[in-house]
C-alpha cells in the first residue's frame, strides 16, 4: 500500500506524537500516536521500572503507570530512541531491545556493565537503519516486529526480570507501512500470557472492518505456538504479501519460542464476519492449562454481535477450573 | 508452472471429481480426482466420525470408511466446501480447519456452541478467497496445506479427539498450481507418526519421477522436526522457488510443532535414484523411539529396486524393539 | 552483489583451493579457500574419525586434526564431493549429509548399509545441482548452509556420534553469492554449544567491518532460539534480501532444532561499534545454564576495543559456577 493510502486508513485516536510520555500503554489500547514524525526523529522518553506487587514487575512511561506488557515503542527506521530508564525497584534491572543498533553501553547486559542498579537511572540509545543495497542483495535494515525486555534481574540474562513481566513491543516500520486501527501485545511467557492464565487473559477487541495488528512475542522455558481462529497472514516480515510473485506461506499458527517475535495485520472479520474468536496455545496441554483467550470482534457500530456474550460466558465456565 | 503444464503433468488416477463422496481416504492413496473444477465451486460431502477401538477414532467419506489421517480435503481459493459432519461416536466431536473462513457457527469450538453432540449430524461451511491487492501489498488468499482437526473431544480443544487420530489434511490450492502424481499425509502427534511407531509408520511408495505431494501436519504436547533423505524443497507456500530471484531458504528439515502445516512437491528419486529413503523426527530420541519411516522410490517401471527389500527388512530389524 | 562485487570484498586468508587436505578445521578458523574453482569441480578428501577421549569424537582432514564440530566442507551448485571416511575408532560411523544429493549407497543411514564397520575406509559422494526452471516456478537447487553428522553411532540415527561431537557444518555455495571473511560454526548440541558450557563455549573473533558468515546448527534432544547481540539478517537463503520488494522477514533470533540449519553474515559491529557481544540461547534455563558464549568485535586494526576485556572477565566471572 501506498504512503498516501496508508495515511487515509488511519485515524489516531489521540494523536499524540511519539516522543512524548503521554502514549497509552495497556496492550489493548488504541494505536494512540500518528507516526506522522519528521524522518531521523529523535524520540526522547522517559521509562519506569515498578514493582507490582505479588512478584510482578512492570515498564511504564509515567510513573505508576507500568504495565505487563509494557508499553508498545514504535518508531521508524532511520529514527533514534533515547530512553531514560528510571529504576525504582530494589533490583538491578535493565532494558535489552530486540532488531535495533545499540552500542556496547546500551547493550542492556551486565556483561557490557550496561543495567541499572537499584533507585539508579541510565540512559539508553537505540538507533534504527534502513537496508543497504549491495547491487543484487541487500544487507536487511532494522524495520521489523521486535521487542525488549530486561536482562539483568535474578539472572545475567534477566530470566528473573522477564518471568516477572518486564517486557514489552517494538516496532520498526518502514516508511509506507500501513498502520492498523487498532494493536494488541500477545506475550508467551512459560505457561501463561501476558502473566496471565485464562479466563484471565487479555480479550482483545476491534470492530468489524478495522485494521487490527498483532505483535506476538515469546519467552521463558517453554516452546509454543501461537493460532488464531478464523484469520490467516504471510509469514513475512509485515503479515501482507508483496504482490501475485511473492511465494511466502500463508499461516495462520506459527511457533513463538523463547527471543522470538512476530507480527501481522488482519481485517478484524474479515470474510468470516464479527463473533468471539478465539486464540490459544495449539500445544494441546498448554491450551488445556490455559494459555488461550479471546479476540472479540464487535459489530461495526461496536455493538455486540449475536451469541459473542455466550461465547465469552462459556470461555470463562470452560476456563474456570485454572 | 502455467496451468497448461500443471495439466500435462497430472494423470488423474480415478479421476473421480472432488465434490463426490467416492474419493480414496488412505494417507498413501494416489490422488484420485482431477480438480478441474469450474470456479467458484461448492463441494458439498459427508464426513463420518468413527469410533475405531483400541482408543482410536477417525474421519471417513463413508460409513465404515473412517481412517487416521481422515481423507484429504481439497480445494481451489474461490470454492466452498459444505461439510456434513455426521457423529456416529458416543463423545462431543467437531471438525476444526485451519486457513479457511468460517463463521463462528462453523468454528468447531465449543466456545461458539458449534460440535455434535454424540450421535449428531451438524454442517459445518468453510469458504476460500484469493488474495486481495492493496497496491503494493497484499492481504494473503487462503492456499495453503492447512489441516482440519477435532476441537471438542476429550477437552474443548479437542485435546482427546486430536490424540485418538481426528485429523487430516486441507489442501487450498491457487489455479495454476502443480497437482501431484502421488500425495501423502504425515502427521506427527505426541511421539507418533499417524498414530503410528515404527516400523509400523507409513511405508509411502512412489515411482521413480512421479511428483509426489507431502503434506506434514504437527500436533499434541511435543516439538519434532520432519527430515526426509535425500530429497529437499524451498521453505515457501508450495515448496517451489518463484524464479531465480526468491532468496527463500532451501530445507530438508523443518519444525513441525502443534497445530503447525505445510507441505511441498518433489520428484521421486531426482537426481538420487530410486530406493528406501528414509523419513524421520530429526530430534534423536524421538526417532531412537519409532518417529521414523520409509519414503520408497520404486524403479520407474514400479519394480523393486536393488537393495530396497534389503533396507524395508533392516528399518523392520532395526525398529523392531518398539 | 555481482560476482564481481564479490570477488572484490573477498580477501582470501591462505588462498589454499578446496579440494586439498590443508584447509583449517577449527569452527572460528579464517576462511582458508579462495572457492575460486572451476565449474564442475569434484572435490577430493579424506575424513579421519577420531576418538577423542572423554567421551568425544571428531571429523578431521589430516590424521590427529579431528575437532568440534569438524571442518565446514564447502562447494559450489554443480560440484561434487568425494569423500574417504576413515574410522580410527572402534564404533560404527558414517557421514551423512543434510541438503545434497546421493545415492542409497552414500546415505551414511545403516539401513542402507551405508557405513563404516570399526576400522573401515569408505567413500561416500555427494552431488549438487542448481535449480531447475518450470515455466513461473523452478525446483530448487541444493545452495544452502547445511550440515553432516554420524548416522551410525550408538543408534541407527546415529545418537551417540551426535552426542560425541560428530557434526560440522556443509556450506554450498550459488555462484555469485557473497563470500565471507571470517566463518563460525556454531552447533546447538543438547544443553552444550559445540560441546561446550559457558564459560568455555567458542569466542567468535573479528574485526570491525569485516564480513563474517555464521553457520547455525541444531542437534539433540532440546528445543532452542539462537540469539546474538546487536546485528541481525533476514529469514533468507542466504541472511540476504533480494533487493526491496522482498518481503522476508528481519531476525536477531531463530529456533534451532534437531537437524536445523541456517546461515547468515553480517558487517561485524555494523552501525554499533567493536565491542564484546553475547551470543546465546534464549530458552531462559538454558543461557543461565550456560548456552552462551562471545562474539568479539575488536577494533579494525585488531586491537582490543574500550571494555572489551573487562567484559569477557565478567562473562567468565559470570559463567564460572557451571
């Protein structure tokens, strides 16, 4: 798609600039920034490391705002992000990503010396780059579905840190990506997702008709696949296809192992029209246990489709012996 | 391939059109339909779920028929299949694809109040679609070697019905796809092959340059990875490479986790010759344990090639522990 | 990249042709082939199994040169390889390839008696081909970065030789593909990296802006995510997009299974700097358990970037419990 027609598709929700602190952070927000920024932005905010209580730990762009997720960061490639990591927790901890450029000190490991010890607050830089052509080839740039998390609680790889919820999306887009209505962070974290087992795991919601995007992300101890019912996409590095010659796989259940991040777009409906769909770990017994939840895809007018509330009721009578 | 060649290539075995209910069900059968099918059509069939003993069930065309894997279903992006799911077990059982579009009267989710009740016929519809320009890009059509599975036995996953053999494979093709000489269905579920141990696993015969069709499908609680001897294909839609410029990787191994698909076309024997060539589970223990089977590349003429009984008695020595 | 291009990036280390026995072994060895063969080539070694002690074994070009994981064998589409296998040990062995095309009689597979008694000589051959053009579609070649290991060690699948250390890795090679100046051979073995634990598992050595090609390989009975730190490729054939309108997907983490195998190379410390960056599984128990190890970027005159020392006694420091 076009710049131009990527443009008439999206309605920001609050247009906020990216760059500031006021971007909505729960995984099931609104996209609630335009994107529309000047090429080779900077993008300077400040992030909080907070202690949920009860062992859950959380990022958040203001303070007592953390979540789990954290907040989805976005920008574009050739933009830079500078990220003021306040630690308010007793724990070392830090902030890893995933597909950016980072120098040795923002590397976010204790090997490079680069985390933040208890009450202490350090700074960050992640640059982004598009591809370079090398005639025939290209060496890939760093537009991409990605992710962070933290790399330095309880272990030097922060498995202490990551099994408590300090993770979050990245995104990189290329110019002339569409932007979706509507995005949703979807964690697989050891047997749960978002920290959560159902029926308490999140319900993502759209309207018919809108452009909805997925950012799934995998950690942990476990392997897993994540299946969404009722929708399909590319495994390619943006969900759509690049044309009739393109030859990638269509999917719609793709494994979602420990680093790994994907991410897609889909018409909520689309052709199969709105209704509770759900989506699971297709690992059997981890489904069973309770990684699964629903996407509810409301009527156009965002009123309730028939038999989606029994649907939701049977999820959470089939779900509640977790 | 233009649609021309494809034609040349196949030679109906039965010819038998798809829509019927006479087509051959067998993992191994030969494909024994033309497709060549007007667009846009609807294949009207009856499925029958059975219960085979021993803990086993499957899907069959006909009463008496049932098999594990069920037949093979097959379509063009545009048709519709109407499936009459007739439920001859004393369980809950649905039938769940994957790929295709479906409302949520034909999810197969209990979650949507769509199963049989034991002894209940229930119609389930799934639709197809090509792939719908956005200019540059594209949001994916519906080809592809997807699966359809139980999604009610045992839990409201179908965590029972997927173990005891209720899955088969959903082939969406694009017009203009290669159609094979010979198809086979390989699913690997727990540490079975089609509910199977070596040396009891399929033994999948072609002749020397037939195009043989494998369609892989993964399920249960364990990750495999699916290795074949001697043969390899291009990590795309089809298996095939669109041109010298698709830089897709070229495999002989591949992860094929639960709820996980895919498939691929070769030519018996190309470039290796005919004989006993062996598939397996490339995770050692899983194929030390019996995840292992034969692909046999007759001579082109059908006839035993040299050395080949030799290597079936040695696979049937070697298995025979299990 | 034109091959010319090519040719220019290229910077052969000792310029020995491949065919010969003195090309170097071990995995972070500088390239030691110019690959400037002529079409057709059939290139002639002799392996030498060895008993290593403690339980290891290896592949080697000259007698008492085995290492872990063995020499990576390269050659171009349309080559072929010759190879004598001698085993030095008491055991049954043999090499059996992933990706290229033999005969029953190379299958390096037991049941098709294709392997070395204790004490034996064996020739095993292995052909490639380039890819066979149908019109819009073409069967693939066999360029790929794939692997050999033991089929006959312990089991029939060769468990114990995988276990022991028989592996390495098989690089062919499209001509006009980009040619590397350093090579790591990286192999996810079991809970071990080149049958190492942390903090003995390989430190990767470049320097800034040289090319440098990873070979990435799964073995055993885990499930792992390759990560590495601070560079990332695409999801390709070769790490490489093909130009803009390929739609691949960008990664810094891949699952490396049973029999996997993918390569990529990168600009070492690209955009990022020199500096000692971690490569690691990201299955959380196992980097803590120590699959993880050192990619180090010096400065491009060789010496040892700021901060580089300090951080490799830090990963030893950290690493030292296992």
């Amino acid at each position: 798609m076009l710049a131009g027609a990527a443009a008439a598709l999206f309605v920001p929700a609050t247009a906020a600039a990216l760059g500031g602190t006021s971007a909505a952070a729960a995984a099931t927000a609104p996209l609630s920034r335009s994107l529309a920024t000047p090429e080779g932005t900077t993008h300077r905010i400040t992030m909080y490391v907070e202690d949920l209580g009860g062992g859950q730990f959380g990022y958040g762009l203001a303070p007592g705002q953390a979540t789990i997720p954290g907040p989805v960061l976005e920008m574009y490639e050739g933009d830079t992000m500078e990220i003021t990591l306040v630690n308010t927790t007793q724990s070392t901890v830090s902030i890893h990503p995933h597909g950016v450029l980072y120098t040795t000190d923002s590397d976010g490991a204790p090997m490079n010396d680069s985390f933040n010890q208890p009450g202490e607050t350090r700074t960050y830089t992640w640059r982004t780059t598009g591809e370079k052509s090398l005639g025939r080839w290209a060496r890939p740039g760093t537009a991409g579905y990605w992710h962070y998390h933290d790399h330095a609680m309880g272990t030097v790889h922060g498995s202490g840190g990551i099994a408590a919820g300090l993770y979050g999306g990245l995104v990189v887009r290329r110019r002339g990506d569409i932007l979706p209505d509507r995005q949703f962070t979807m964690v697989f974290n050891g047997m749960l997702i978002n920290n959560k087992l159902a029926p308490n795991t999140p319900m993502f919601e759209a309207n018919h008709g809108e452009t909805v995007e997925f950012i799934c992300i995998g950690h942990g101890d476990m392997f897993h696949t994540f299946h969404l019912h009722a929708h399909r996409w590319a495994n390619t590095r943006t969900g759509y296809l690049e044309g009739p010659r393109d030859s990638s796989q269509i999917i719609d259940n793709r494994d979602l192992n420990g680093g790994d991040s994907f991410g897609f777009q889909v018409i909520a409906g689309e052709d199969v029209g709105p209704g509770a769909w759900m989506y699971h770990c297709h690992v059997q017994f981890h489904s069973d246990a309770g990684m699964a939840g629903i996407f509810l895809v409301r009527n156009a007018d965002g009123s309730m489709p028939d038999g989606a509330q029994e649907a939701i009721d049977r999820f959470h009578g089939h779900e509640g012996g977790h």
